[in-house]
C-alpha cells in the first residue's frame, strides 16, 4: 500500500564574543568562478568563536516498518549553523534537530550519523546510532483503534463514504507528497475535514480511555507560525453539520489546538481552557509524530508520542460526535494516518456542497440550484446557512417546493443585525423537484453569507472523491537571509539614517527552519551601491549567522544600497538575495 519576502531585522544586535578579526585582501574581488574569500579594505569580518560540539542523545524511532525518525540535542545550542545527517550513502542537511529518513528496507540495519555545523561549513565529530526499521517501529499504539485506518496516501483518501470536506469549494490546495509512498498536504490556509465514522464511547480500556483519536501528522506547518494551528475537534449533532469550524467554538464541542509551540484544550463557546503542561520542539517539514486524544471519565487529554502535553477536566455532555480535522494557516502540513476507538461503528456517508452565490430580494435571498447528480442515492439533505437580520422574524427554508421552519443551531442566541446566526432545515430525499432551488424567506430583511448542503448519502452512492493533484518533492531551500544593518554608535538607527563617520553593523542571518531539507551554502556575497566589498566561501553550511562592520567615512553623503546574495553549491537551486538601503546625514 502507498504511504504518501523575506524579512529585514531591524534594530541593534549585541556583537558576539571575541576579538574582531580584520581580514585584508588587496587584490580585486575574484571572478565568479573563482569565489574566493575578499574583504574590502573598509569592511571587517567579525567571526563566531563559539565552539562546534557534536549533538547528542541521538535517538532513532519509527511510525512505520519502512522510516526512521532521528531526534538530538544540539549540545550547549551549538547548531545554529544548521546539522548534517548521514546514511545509507546519502547526505542531508536541516536546520532543526530531527529528521525522518524513508523509503528504507524494512530488515536492513541503518546507520545514521549527525554532525553540527557552524555557519563556515566546519562540521563537528558524527553522534551515531544504528537501527533495523521493522524493529524500530512499536505498533502498540494501534491497540484500542477501529479498523480499517484511514490511510491518506491516495485518490480514494478522501472518499466521500468516509470523509466531509469543507472547502467552500475549492480543493486544488489539496495534492499529495512522494513521502514513503504518498501523503497528503494541506495548502489551503483554511480547510476542515470530517470523518464520517461516528465516535462512540465504549468501555473504559486500560488507560482509562472510552474513546481515542490518533492523528500522524508533521504539522502545523505553515508560512506564519504564530498562526498556524491544527484542530482536532470533536462536535456532536447537530453542531457537527457546521460550515468551517470558528470561534468561539459552539456549545458542546471539544477542540484541541495544536500549534508549532504547545497544544491546549478548548471547551467550547466561553468554556475555560484546559492545562498545558508544556512545550515540545517546532515542528519540521516532512516529520511525522502521533497525536492522540483521549477521553476519560471525567478529564481528556493529549499526548504527542506517548508523552503527556495537555489535559482538561470535563465532562462532555453527549456519548457520540463526529471527528474533525481543521487546518489554519498550516499550509504545507503533512497527514499520514487516521484512527479512532470506542465502541466500532459503520460509516454514515455524508458530503457537503456549497451553495451560492446568492441572490437577495424583498423577502429573502436564493441560494441557486442543487444539480440532481448531487442527491442521487442520498436519504436527506440539510440546509445550512449563516444569516443576519435586520428585523426579528420567522425564516423559512425552501427546496424546491417543499419549506421548513428555520431552525437555529446552538447557541440559540435569536437574531441581531449585528452578528450572524447559523440556521438549518432538514428534508428528505428523494426530491419531488428536479435540480431543487434552495432559498430562505424572512420580512425581517434577511442577508445570507457562507451556505452549504449537508447530503445524507445512501451506502452505494457514487459520489467521486474531491481531485488530489499530485506534485513532487520542493527541492532544498536556498535559505533566504535575513538582514540587519544598524550604525554602531547610533541607538535608534529605525530610519537608517547615519552618521557620515563610524561603521555600519551588517549581519546577515540564514536561519528558516521550515523546509524540510536544506540546499548547501557555497557562500555570501555582499555589494554596496553595485560594488562587491565581501565574499565569504562557507563550504556548503546549512546556514548560520555573519557579520560584518563597514567603515562609513570614505562615503558620500545621501543614499546608499546594499545587495546580499546567498548562492548555493548547486547553482540548479538559484540565489537568494536581499536589498537594503541606508542614508547618510550630509556634513
């Protein structure tokens, strides 16, 4: 089976330990081909005399019979200049402190060695340990899951028997990864799944458990991380037909929020949030680790690996929901398998499609047509449609000829022009109308927003699953630099305005932890107003942090621009280059 702008620093930087080292070069600034190392006579180079240790406590574990998972330490910090990890013949280069190696021979002993880098390309001694992957991987943690698993490494990973997807429509953000067969990424910056097997408690298992959710997953990964999350929610009828999951969260739910720094319990419109009891490291791109929420008598809590990160005492007021996996900015995310346990139970096929867009007249708005392929075979359908009101009054809902009273979806908080209320009827299939007109009706002067259909699908329906495009790996990042240039003496250097005398500090940080693997830095060159003043060989590092003093009384007053580059040691990944401009006062 398949298994799947930088940003400018701105502000004063402390000058590291350590004597300030002025290299000279008298000659011309060398060739392209040639990248030797050139200082200007005006710029000075000051070095990272921290010393390069090896990592330690390295650790090989597996979540499958055919990958490993390497985790360290970086020793005393040492690692900012990124790692290089070794094995089977092959090469990589990360900036975090773990990686996953796959695609491996399940019965073949695989040695993996980590050395640390510092931001001139020195690597320290290996930190090594071996491992047999089929030994490696524990699968005790399947124990209390339902079978089958949901596997999310094809087509079919999203059929419509097993899976709602919320996406108001569009799935082109949804593809799928060559990692250890395939896995599906999220590129959505918003996008909610639902399982369409029912929750159920059972009895308690050894743990204590009456119910289980077990998610692998690299994420949350995304392009801001202070918003990325992953939410796994669990929402009992009728909440559970909800468009995309928002806060605050509807009365009744559980929803753990995953982050790249910590996860926490929330109970639901204006409950307390649960404990945190503590971080874990960001996550890395393309590594998996398994999230587990249990349900206990009296308390939930969540695990990550086993290990305890996050606990809430509830006790939730229903016996079965529906699973939901919600995605926030988290593009890049990576999911790997999917299981739940309490008391087994079938698929209860459901899908969802949007309405819209909709079309306001004097008493209410038209959502448009359902096309009859979409209700072939289903047994009912639900209306669900987020309103505001200018007037209190009743609302109806119409399909086709048929008409319910509106009703409203908890919390019951009536109508306001101000806010949104979430309202749903429901209607049984097979419709007396082909291709049925979806409309609300209302004389308070009614405005509808986000609408959709939740289809009731009958057990042959043979609704196709959303298109998943497959795409291959990204290539290493090239780490794109991150630049400060402030005056030494000057404390507010915000506008970059100087002095006609002094010297600029430039430093130059190649720090982005994100990719999964980095490209090789053959160096870094630096112009200032189109003329090369440095160039700095770093011997295919993983990054690291430079800088550099520039001597400012040779210069002109007015405006001046520096240009850094980043080239990599394949000149196929391309340059990264940033531009930053500063001012001198004029005498």
């Amino acid at each position: 089976m398949e298994r799947r702008r930088l940003i400018a620093v701105l502000g004063g930087l402390a000058l590291l330990g350590g004597a300030v080292v002025v290299l000279r070069n008298e000659s011309a600034p060398p060739p392209p081909q040639a990248f030797e190392r050139f200082l200007d006579e005006a710029v000075e180079y000051v070095p990272d005399t921290q010393r390069l240790a090896t990592p330690t406590d390295l650790v090989l574990t597996a979540l499958d019979r055919t990958s490993l998972r390497a985790g360290w330490t970086a020793t005393d910090g040492i690692g900012h200049g990124g790692f290089e990890v070794r094995w089977n013949g092959r090469t990589r280069l990360v900036r975090g402190t773990e990686t996953e190696l796959t695609d491996l021979d399940a019965n073949a002993d695989v040695t993996v060695e980590v050395r640390a880098l510092d931001a001139m390309g020195n690597r320290s001694a290996p930190a090594t340990a071996k491992a047999v992957p089929r030994l490696a991987h524990d699968d005790t943690w399947l124990d209390g899951l339902m079978t089958p698993l949901d596997l999310f490494d094809g087509p079919e990973a999203l059929n419509p028997r097993r899976w709602r997807v919320f996406d108001r429509g569009n799935t082109d953000c949804l593809c799928l990864r060559p990692l250890n067969g395939k896995r599906l990424e999220i590129d959505c910056d918003r996008v909610d799944l639902q399982s369409n097997v029912p929750l159920r408690f059972g009895t308690p298992a050894a743990d204590g458990a009456v119910a289980r959710v077990s998610l692998t997953t690299d994420g949350p990964i995304g392009y801001r991380p202070d918003h990325s999350a992953v939410l796994i929610a669990l929402l009992p009828e009728p909440v559970h037909d909800l468009g995309h999951l928002d806060e605050p969260f509807p009365p009744g739910a559980l929803v753990l929020r995953i982050t790249p720094f910590g996860a926490q319990f929330d109970l639901g419109h204006d409950g307390p949030p649960g404990e945190t009891f503590g971080t874990y490291p960001p996550p890395t791109s393309g590594v998996r680790h398994r999230w587990e929420l249990r349900v206990l008598a009296g308390s939930v809590v969540a695990l990550r690996d086993g290990v305890e990160v996050a606990s809430a005492p509830v006790q939730l007021p229903w016996t079965s929901a529906r699973v939901r996996l919600a995605f926030r900015q988290a593009q890049g995310t990576h999911l790997d398998t999917f299981g739940i346990g309490g008391v087994p139970g079938t698929p209860a096929p459901g899908s969802v499609a949007p309405l819209g867009p909709n079309a306001k007249d004097d008493s209410g708005v038209s959502m448009g047509n359902v096309a009859n392929s979409q209700l072939a075979g289903a047994s009912s359908v639900r209306v669900v449609a987020s309103v505001v009101s200018e007037r209190t009054a009743p609302i109806t809902v119409e399909f086709g000829t048929r008409s319910a009273p509106a009703v409203f979806m908890p919390p019951d908080l009536g109508l306001d022009p101000s806010r949104p209320s979430v309202v749903y009827a429901d209607f049984p299939l097979p419709s007396p109308d082909s291709n049925p007109k979806v409309g609300l009706r209302s004389d308070g002067g009614l405005t509808a927003y986000h609408a959709h259909l939740v289809i009731a699908d009958g057990q042959d329906a043979r609704h196709p699953p959303p298109r998943l495009v497959s795409r291959p790996l990204p290539d290493p990042l090239v780490p794109p630099p991150a630049v400060s240039v402030v005056h030494e003496s000057v404390n507010d250097s915000s506008f970059h305005l100087f002095p006609h005398e002094g010297k600029v500090r430039l430093t130059v940080e190649l720090a982005d932890t994100r990719a999964r693997e980095v490209a090789a830095v053959k160096g870094v060159e630096v112009d200032l107003d189109g003329e090369r003043i440095a160039v700095l060989p770093t011997n295919g590092s993983a990054g690291g942090r430079h800088e550099f003093l520039i001597e400012l009384a040779g210069l002109a007053g007015g405006r001046h621009e520096l240009d850094v580059r980043v080239l990599p040691v394949d000149e196929r990944r391309g340059v990264q280059s940033y531009e930053q401009t500063f001012e001198i006062r004029p005498l």
